[in-house]
C-alpha cells in the first residue's frame, strides 16, 4: 500500500506516524524541510503535492480546511489524469464528503476520518465514514494500516461533526480536568510531578475500567461514593460548581462553532 500526504503537520504527521512500515509513505508538505524531516524519521519519501498525488493508492489532505482548495487545485490534474483514482482520505475538521467531492475532478472514492491529537501516540479515537465508491476490501486495507493510531470507530457522516466535538476537542478539556486535578493536589501539599502522576493516572484508569467493565460512568461515580464519606463532598462541590453543565456547554460550544452557528 502507498499512502501519500499533503500536509505533514501535526495531525497529518501523526497518522504518518501510525503508518510507518506498514506503507509506503510519499510526504509532502508546503514547507519542504518539515516533509523531508519526517521522511528521514519514517524511511518515507519526501516529495511534492503532485508527486504524493501520482503514487498514492492512499492520499490524506492533512491541511487546514480553508486551505483544501487550494491545494487540491494544485493536483487537480494529476487526479484527473490518473486512469485509477487514489482513495482521498480527508482529516478536514467541518468539510463533509459531499463537500470534498466537489473539490475533486471526478467522482472518486472518499473516506473522510476525525481523528484526534492521542492518535500521535497510538491512542487516537478516529472516526470515519466513506463515500459508496470505497469498496469493502479498500477500507478494510485501510482500517488494518490505521490499526496502530487508536481506536476508529465507524460514524454516519452527519454525525461526524457533532462525534468531533467530544472526540477531537475533548482532549483539551480533559487535559484541563487533569490539570485541575493536580492543581488541587498541590494546593494539598503533593509535589506538582506527584500530584499530575495521580491525576493523568486516575483519568487513564478509570476510562480503561468503565471501557473494560460497560459499567455506567453514573453507576461508577455511586459506588464510589459512601454515605456520608468524602467523595461525595467532592461531587457536592463540582454540581455546585455546574462542573456537569460547563462540560455539556463546552461539547455544544465546539460543536456550534465547527458547524458555523
Ligand atoms: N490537530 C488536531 O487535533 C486535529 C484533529 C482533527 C482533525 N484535524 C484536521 O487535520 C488537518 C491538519 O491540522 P493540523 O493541526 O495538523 O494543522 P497543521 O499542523 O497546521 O498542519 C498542516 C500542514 O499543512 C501544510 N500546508 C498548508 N498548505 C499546504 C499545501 N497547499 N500543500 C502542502 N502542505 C500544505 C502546512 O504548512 P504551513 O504550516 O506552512 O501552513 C502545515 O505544515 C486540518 O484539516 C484539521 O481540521 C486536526
């Protein structure tokens, strides 16, 4: 399999990264020195635009959104020219598909994914939906490369935006409930390094255990609350905080704002 990239930036960097030695990879950046530093790190090949564009049977636009066109205008030829046209794997935030398509010459195969910044590190959650051009055997190739970037999780385009809103800005709101949670340990006396081992630790634990148990994040937050005891002086103090509430707010604000409302 050849995967080409258009922007190596952080996300496009990132899922090269998941894809090293399971692809040939064609990287291409509008800074050259970025793609060629990333090519020396992965064994890849650095490259223009158009170069990713011919050799890929995978080509991911890594740019930011309000930049698509125009670098898909810059290989609109060479798509066009391709008797076998490449998969377009799209990581653009609030471009749905049929919006890509239209950036495209013909009507080609499309999977548009969401990923998110823990994918840099194997532990993304990425969602994605694909155009009925991608045959099954395709995104199964596919899906098998990407194994290494974190869960994906298969979602109905129109949903994406909204999966987005908790998948990809979520980590900044859970990093900052981390941070949160270390300040707190600190003003308590624990050494800040101590105090962010506790916090990231609890965070990760806990994920991992209502994943591997399907409890209920409510059912979880109950048995650990004894009558009477601490925690639930603890919880006492969020709800009056509206710690619940800011957090629906944030998921909505973010899901508002990629929508253009
Ligand atoms: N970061 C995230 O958490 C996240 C999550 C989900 C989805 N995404 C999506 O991922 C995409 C990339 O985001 P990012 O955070 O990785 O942005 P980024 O770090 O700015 O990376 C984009 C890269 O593309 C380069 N570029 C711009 N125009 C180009 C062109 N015409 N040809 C080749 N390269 C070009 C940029 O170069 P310059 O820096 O010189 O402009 C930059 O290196 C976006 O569409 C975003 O919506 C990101």
């Amino acid at each position: 399999m050849k995967c080409g990239f258009i922007g190596t930036g952080n996300m496009g960097g990132a899922l090269a990264r998941a894809l090293k030695g399971k692809s040939e990879l064609y990287l291409s950046d509008f800074v050259p020195e970025k793609a060629k530093a990333l090519a020396d790190e992965l064994g890849g090949t650095a490259c223009d635009n158009v170069c990713a564009a011919q050799n890929a049977d995978y080509l991911f636009i890594g740019v930011k959104p309000y930049m698509a066109k125009e670098a898909i205008d810059g290989i609109f030829s060479t798509l066009e020219s391709r008797a076998k046209a490449p998969v377009i794997v799209s990581m653009l935030a609030g471009v749905g598909i049929e919006k890509l398509e239209s950036m495209l010459p013909r009507k080609m195969p499309v999977i548009r994914i969401m990923p998110n910044i823990p994918a840099s590190s194997g532990n993304g959650t990425i969602m994605y939906a694909a155009n009925e051009l991608v045959s099954k055997p395709k995104l199964k190739a596919f899906l098998d490369a990407m194994a290494d970037s974190g869960v994906l999780m298969p979602m109905q385009e129109k949903l994406i935006d909204a999966g987005s809103a908790i998948s990809g800005c979520g980590p900044a709101f859970v990093a900052m409930f981390i941070e949160a949670l270390a300040d707190g340990g600190v003003v308590c006396g624990l050494s800040r390094a101590d105090a962010l081992k506790l916090a990231g630790g609890v965070v990760a634990g806990t994920a991992r255990h209502i994943a591997k148990t399907g409890l209920h994040p409510g059912a979880l937050k109950d048995a650990v609350c004894s009558p009477g005891g601490t925690t639930i002086q603890g919880v006492r103090a969020l709800e009056e905080k509206g710690f619940r509430a800011a957090t629906m707010d944030a998921v909505i604000k973010a899901y508002e704002k990629t929508i253009g409302k």
